[in-house]
C-alpha cells in the first residue's frame, strides 16, 4: 500500500508541474583589488533564496519569487553589499566590489563566528535544512542526531550525546529552559520533538565546552533560537498523512503575531501503514501556539511564545512475565510560556531577560492502576554583557529554577519541591587576533539538596589562518539527580561530570573537516537497590527502593569526524559523520560497570541533499549505521554482556515546489527505513530469563506526506 501511495504522489507532482517563467540571479564577485571572492555570501533578503560564489568568484541561483527583493553581499572582513533588484521572471545579471574593512580579517573571522552569550554551537541547522534532512519528517532533534557524538534515539525519548543519558542534555528556548521539551516517555517510543522546525532560525547542540552560563547538563546543551519580526502578514495551512494545521500572521508596524493550531489523529495514518505496535487507541493530539515578537529598537526584540498541547494514546505491550499483554494508556497535556527581552542599556551593556514557564500533566493507567505526574518549572534569567579592549568579551548574570514534581501509581503518592538559585561570570579575552581564551565560573545553591557546587570551565581558541582552528576545553558540570528520586529522599548530592576536549576544524571554501576527541569523568552518580533489575526504563515494575546513594561512576571517551562538502558535485551537498564511543558507567541498579543500551560503540550517518537545476525540486537521503546496543539478559553471567544485531537505515525525501498554485508551498513526501530492514534496539526478559520480547521501533517503515501553503508570505511562520 505504501508503495503505491508513493507512487501515486511522485504521479501527481510531475504531472501538475508546469514550466513556468522563474528568474535566474547570477554575476560575480571581487575584490576592490580585482581578484575573485570564493565563498561570499548571496541572498535575498526576507526570502530563503541564496547561495556561494564559487572559486573563482561567480554566482548563480534560480527563484520563483516576484516583486522588488534586496540582494545582500556579505564576506568576512569586508564590507557588506546590496542591491535592490525587480524580479519578475527575467534572467538578471549582477556584479559586486566588495572593499576592505578597516579590521584585520582573521580577528573579525574569530569574534564573527562566536558570541559569549550565546552557546559554543558544535552543529547547526537552519529550517529549511530541517525540514530537508531525509528520515527527521522535519522533527528538530531527529535531524540533528546525524551530527557526530549525537546517538540515535532508537526506542528511547530525548537526545542522547556523547554517552550521556537524554536527562543530561537540557534544551534551551530562546535562552530559556524547556522541562518537557518531548512528548512522553513511554515504553518503546521515541517521541518528537515538540516545536516546528519552522518557527525557528537556528538550532544547535554542543558535544563539549558549553560556558558557565548554562548549568544542570552533564552532557550537551540544545538550544533552539527562534526568528525575529515577521516579513508580512501571511496565512498559511498545512496537510499532511497525520492531521491538519492552520495559523495566521499579522504584521503590525514594527511588530507580528502568529496564532496557529495542528489537530494530528494517527488512526488513519496507522491503518495504511503495518504497525509493530498494538495500538489500542491511535495516538490524537491537539496543539495551540502564540508567538508575539516587537522590535523595541535597533537593537532591541522582546518576544512573547505560549504553546499548548493535549495528546492521548493507549497501546498493548507484551509482559515476558505474563502471558497476557499489559494495556497502558497515557494522556499529555503540556503548557509552555516563554518570554524574553533583549538590547544595549546604559551604553554598551546588553542586557538579557527571561521568564520561562512549563507545567506538564501526565496520567494514565496500566491495565487497571492509574498513575499520574504533574511537573512544574519556573525560570527566571537576567544577564549583562559587554565588550572591553577591543574585542573581548565579559558576562556576568544569575537564574533562578523553582520546580516541583508531584507523583502517583496505584492509590500511592509522593512530591518535593526545590529552588536552585545559580549565578555566572565568564569572559572572553582576546590576546591577540588569532588566540582567545574562554573562561568562566558558576555557582549553584539547591534548597532541597541544601548544597552547592561551584563549576570552572574554560576553552582556549587558536585560529591559525583562515583555514585552520584549533580549540581546547576544560569544564565541570553538575546535575541534581532525577526527580523521582527526589520526590523519595533529600539525601542526596548533585550528580557530576568532568570533560575534555580536543577539537580542530579545516575550512577550504565550500568543504569543512572537523577531528574531536574527548574524556568524560562521571562521579557521584545516583545508585539504588531493587528487588529486580529494571534499569529505570519507561517500562517495567513499579520501582522499590530502599537505599540512596551516590556512589556510581562512569566514563565516556571517543572520537568524532565530520566531513561536509558543497563543491565537489554541483547542485549536491552532502556531509558525513562518525563517532565512536567507549563508555561504561555504574548507575541506578546496575551491578557493576557496563555500557549502557542507548550508547552504541560505533554510529555512521551520510546525508545528502540535491537541487535540481530549475530549484523547484529538492532531494536527500539519510543512510544511519549503529552498532548494536546493549541490553540485559538474566541468564548471561556477563552483566549487560549481550549485544543486537547492527541497525541499518535509509531513508529518502523529495522535495516540490510548485508554481501553479498562489503564494509559497511546498509538497513533500518523507520516507523513513525504505528498505524495510528490521531493527531491534534490545530486549526485554521475564525475571528467571525463561521468555523475552523484541523491542521494535512502531513500524518496520515510516512515511509523512505534507502539503504546506502560504497564501500570502514567502516562507512559514508555524
């Protein structure tokens, strides 16, 4: 059926595309000295049209875009460009001097590509990039997961990072935290991400050397940094194989407000498709979304964001230690406000305000005990930063997280509730255009732990040309234990992790080489006795503990390589990443030292990405290697000691933008695990090890087919 769905959709864009009259944007580049500019920036402003002058400095592109656009010019070091241009399906050539700026070209190269304020992105995507990256279906975290010392998810919510479990990474909004930044966590299923892609200009990860600015993350920050002011007003509706959306955008004078809605209902969806899972209800979701954003000055942005969401699904899940199946039904309703503040006070201070809000309401039953989970989270930030001796940087500011955790199975219940209150101070000096230093403290006080920590890290940067960069880092990192733990006992101390890192990175006009090697120190990891090993999964008995301690250990060290290349074949970019990772730790109730299920050795991810000449098609693929994973077996001596098979996925997109209907849209059909191979991310044993079942992804093979139109914009707002 798949199959043929497929080729009912390819069946359909090809035979309403029409070749119609698109505008060819080309020229070239120099200096003022008359020598060509390899790699200068080209793009229409307010559009997602752009691209690279190639070697010898020429450019070229193609749109569908009408009316009058500016064309920006932009490379380090020399002064930015621009031409306003009427395209109106004519070819038009254009050529550009760019001169000198009065700076040297190596330090504006170092202080351009970092900010203080800001998180040391390893990997970064854009939305389009995103939306494009074969096998994500346009989920944030799916797509960043190609990048190396990021795992994939396989059966598991959250985004694991170089060894580190998915709480140890902490997902940052517009610089604000996001407690439940997924869906739940339920056995088997690795939910999404809960933001679009499309809201947001960037989106990144760390592997290491996040500054003193962000805290309670033993292993990565994820921050997802979302647009500015809208172009114009613009309404815009979305189709695709899991529900439907809709939203407006209104552009006032220096301001816009988006307001939108999706209703998802996956009945439909998994009657096509063969399912692994027994659902029993199909998963039905709901969503609203606010998003307010003012320019207050030049340099100034305050933004208002409010996402609700109510989702439920029940599923039948096989029990080794029963013959029947257990029924677990689960419903989600999550509540997130962020509002946030920016701009230059009292001369060349910026200054950074925030509140953040989430509350997540989980109940459900399994079979016919009912459970529940209310979490809340407030945080408050506030930041100054500012220049000194030409380029250096000083930042100094507090926060403050209040949450409480409230918790229920079976007629039993339990809470806490705490306020950790953290302040920072970093700077960023410059000893000369080629070498700085990145240094920084932060100091941590929980009221429920009734402790503190204080965290040095630092990173020394060397950029030896404009070619090659070196970067060395250092850091401690704390992280209070998990709040079920806490709802149980205060006696307890942060968890910690003690990480360096040797990264260098080569930049040759469109091709970029990065070699990283790391060690993780993992101390005073939370350790606990039960009467049978559960490993803490979302799926299992209810958990008895009767001790607390934190006396468990661990280590991750490895290796990651990256090669991205937008030169070789034209039209065609592609990059290819690998990690490799040794880790073991002893933790929860693990009986000794073992790597745990969701870090495999060995992970490989090629992806590519080709536009056809007239830019109305676009085409990826994603092929994902990991090496199997670890699970437990009761009857192998060897704890931990047993290993899957090997996961192998391809996955392909297609991309079409057509021509024949009014405004900004896009068909796309995204295909995940083509070939259909089967995956097994583990297994799960009855208690004397006499029976066990497989653990499945939810199908065998995936597909989201969408249809996105903007009446009036030339890009999506929601």
């Amino acid at each position: 059926m798949l199959r043929k769905t497929t080729i009912m959709f390819a069946g359909l864009m090809v035979s309403y595309f029409l070749s119609y009259g698109q505008t060819v944007l080309s020229g070239v580049v120099k200096s003022s000295d008359g020598l060509p500019m390899p790699g200068v920036s080209i793009k229409l402003i307010r559009s997602n049209f752009g691209t690279s002058t190639d070697s010898i400095g020429r450019f070229r592109f193609v749109t569908n875009l009408s009316g009058n656009y500016l064309l920006k010019v932009s490379a380090i070091g020399y002064q930015t460009d621009s031409l306003r241009l009427p395209i109106k399906g004519d070819s038009l050539r254009v050529n550009f001097m760019l001169k000198e700026d009065n700076q040297n070209l190596i330090g504006i190269q170092v202080l351009n590509k970092r900010n203080l304020t800001e998180v040391n992105h390893n990997y970064t995507l854009g939305p389009i990039a995103l939306v494009l990256t074969a096998g994500a279906a346009a989920d944030v975290t799916a797509a960043l997961q190609t990048f190396p010392g990021a795992a994939p998810a396989g059966n598991e919510t959250g985004f694991f990072v170089r060894g580190g479990a998915a709480a140890e990474t902490v997902v940052l909004f517009d610089g604000m935290l996001v407690k439940n930044a997924f869906g739940s966590r339920l056995p088997d299923l690795a939910n999404r991400s809960r933001f679009s892609a499309f809201i947001f200009d960037k989106t990144a990860f760390t592997a290491n050397g996040y500054g003193a600015s962000n805290g309670q993350a033993l292993s990565s920050i994820l921050t997802m940094d979302t647009r500015g002011v809208a172009n114009k007003s613009s309404t815009e509706f979305s189709v695709v194989s899991l529900g439907v959306g809709a939203a407006h955008t209104h552009r006032f004078k220096n301001s816009s407000l988006t307001l939108g809605g999706n209703y998802y209902n996956f009945s439909p969806y998994n009657k096509i498709v063969p399912q692994y899972t027994d659902w029993d209800k199909d998963p039905e979701q709901k969503q609203f979304s606010l998003h307010y954003k003012l320019k207050t000055s030049g340099t100034g942005m305050f933004k208002v964001f409010a996402d609700y969401s109510d989702t439920q699904l029940s599923f039948n899940i096989d029990n080794p230690n029963s013959v029947l199946k257990d029924l677990l039904y689960n419903k989600n309703k999550n509540l997130y406000v962020n509002t946030n503040y920016q701009d230059y006070v009292s001369g060349n201070w910026k200054l950074f305000a925030g509140i953040s809000y989430n509350k997540t309401l989980e109940s459900g039953k399994v079979n016919t005990d009912t459970y529940y989970q209310t979490d809340e989270v407030w945080h408050q930030k506030m930041s100054f930063t500012r220049k000194f001796r030409g380029s250096s940087v000083l930042n100094i500011g507090a926060e403050l997280f209040e949450n409480s955790r409230n918790e229920g199975y079976a007629g039993l219940s339990r809470k806490y509730s705490d306020v950790l209150a953290a302040g920072f101070a970093e700077s960023e000096i410059y000893f000369m255009d080629q070498l700085n230093l990145k240094s920084g403290l932060r100091l941590e006080s929980s009221s429920h732990l009734d402790k503190m920590n204080l965290s040095p890290r630092t990173a020394l940067y060397f950029q030896a040309d404009q070619e090659n960069k070196f970067v060395a880092s250092y850091g401690m990192y704390y992280q209070k234990p998990d709040d079920s733990f806490l709802t149980q006992t205060s006696a307890l101390n942060y968890e910690k992790s003690i990480q360096y890192a040797l990264e260098y990175e080569l930049k040759l006009q469109f091709r970029i080489l990065k070699i990283s090697a790391y060690v993780k120190d993992y101390q005073h990891l939370v350790k606990i006795k039960t009467p049978v090993f559960s490993g803490f999964q979302a799926y299992g008995p209810p958990l008895e503990i009767y001790e607390f301690n934190n006396n468990g250990e661990g280590f991750a060290r490895g290796f990651d390589l990256y090669w991205k290349d937008k030169q070789s074949v034209e039209l065609l970019e592609y990059y290819v990443s690998y990690s490799y990772l040794d880790t073991k730790r002893d933790y929860i109730d693990f009986q000794t030292l073992a790597r745990p299920a969701f870090a495999p050795k060995h992970t490989l991810n090629l992806v590519a990405m080709r536009t056809a000449a007239n830019a109305r098609w676009q085409f990826s693929g994603t092929y994902t290697y990991s090496s199997g994973r670890s699970y437990y077996n009761p009857l192998n001596p060897v704890f931990m000691g047993d290993r899957t098979q090997h996961n192998h996925n391809l996955s392909l997109g297609i991309t079409h933008l057509p021509r024949w209907i009014k405004g900004f849209s896009a068909f796309n059909l995204n295909v995940n695990n083509v070939l259909g191979l089967k995956n097994v991310y583990g297994y799960r044993y009855a208690y004397d090890g006499s029976r066990s079942t497989q653990i499945l992804p939810p199908a065998k093979r995936s597909f989201l087919l969408s249809f996105l139109i903007n009446l009036d914009g030339d890009d999506f707002n929601h």
